[in-house]
C-alpha cells in the first residue's frame, strides 16, 4: 500500500507518520529524512542532490522521485510506504505517479489532517522558547505562569522569527498554493479522505487509522 500523509504546517501530520507506520507495518518515508541520508551516505543521487544544493538551486522532481523508487525496493517497505512531505506541488504528483505506474504501483490512499487557518495560525504563531535551556511553551496551549519568564529557570522568553504570526502566514500562504492543486488531484482520484485536525492527537490518529484500514481490508458484500 503506498500512503500519502497531507497536512499543512502546524496540523499535527508529523505526529502521526510514526504510529501509523507501525500498527500497518508500513515504512514511514519523511522525504527530509531520506535526502539527508542519501547526501550523509554518498550515494549517487546523493551526491546528485548535493550537487543541486550546493548551487542554490531546486533539487529537480526527478531526483526525489529516484530516490522514492529505490526507497520502495528496501526489505522494509515491502508492504508499502508512508509519504511524508512529498509530493508537495501538481508537477511531482503526477511524476510520482508516473514512475509508479511503472512498477505496476499507485498512490492508494491520500488522507489529509485538515486545520482551519486561524486555528494554523493559532498552533504556529504563539510558541515562546526560554534562552537558557530552550524550554517550550505555548501562548494558548502551554503558557508560563508569568508572561516572558521560564517556569523552570526563571530565563527569558523570546520568540523564534520562523515562529511569528506574519512567518508562519507566509509559510501557510507557499502551502496552499503549492499544495491545493494536489489535494484537488488526489480528490478527482477518489483517493483523498479528509481528517479533521482539530480533535486530539488519538482522536486524529483514530480516524487517519480507519482510512487506512478501509483500504487495506476487502470489501464485503452485503
């Protein structure tokens, strides 16, 4: 079964890869993690990748997707894979597809951690860092007792940029454009099944387990 996990920064999605992989004994396939081994190892797409890197440029759809098809090859994934960060654009869906399509693949399953924006903004905007040890708190989920001062060592509160509300609206704004036309995709496909982001994280998990399961067990006649 190949599984792509879609959410925007700040639903949560990353908390959910790992446990999802391991009640399905899927592999979970970060994309961020898979480039830095390739690059840590040497490998020739590796050193392919790096190559792109070192020059500021994009590293090329091509390459990651290389890099997804070998990835399946692995003892591990044997029953298939957790995508985790790719495919982000239109262009690298269909050429996902593409090479699966080779290998007698398909995307089976699209589920998607859906957030309202204000409630992304909430999550990605309001998280505070103490200076000295980097304790983490939250202006709404985890607030200091007293504002600007750490409750374990009594330190400065700052705020990181990538942390702030105008960042983090950037951030969402790239998100949508790049990545609504994949939801859009995957949809048409019959492929996508929308979770509500906005429960608790077993409540998230519970149901992202039950779309998966759907596609995994057989339909039964009635």
């Amino acid at each position: 079964m190949i599984v792509v996990l879609l959410g925007a920064p700040g639903s949560g999605k990353g908390t959910q890869g790992g446990p999802l992989s391991a009640k399905f004994g899927l592999a979970h396939v970060a994309t961020g993690d898979m480039f830095r081994e390739h690059i840590k190892t040497g490998t020739e797409l590796g050193q392919l990748a790096q190559s792109y890197l070192n020059s500021g440029a994009l590293v090329p759809d091509e390459v990651t997707v290389r890099m997804v098809r070998e990835r399946l090859q692995r003892p591990d994934a044997t029953n298939g894979v957790i995508l985790d960060g790719f495919p982000r654009t239109l262009p690298q869906a269909t050429a996902l597809d593409e090479a699966l399509n080779d290998e007698g693949k398909q995307v089976d399953v699209v589920p998607c951690v859906s957030v309202s924006t204000d409630e992304l903004l909430r999550r990605l905007g309001g998280r505070w860092i103490c200076r000295a040890s980097g304790h983490t708190y939250h202006i709404d989920s985890n607030p200091p007792k007293t504002a600007g001062v750490c409750d374990v060592d009594g330190s400065e509160l700052y705020q990181r940029e990538d942390d702030s509300i105008d960042v983090a609206r950037k951030r969402l704004g790239i998100y949508f454009e790049q990545t609504g036309p994949v939801v859009d995709y995957y949809r048409g496909r019959g492929a996508l099944v929308e979770v509500n982001g906005e429960q608790s994280i077993d409540e998230v998990f519970r149901d992202l387990a039950e779309a998966l399961k759907a596609r995994t067990e057989p339909t039964r006649a009635v």
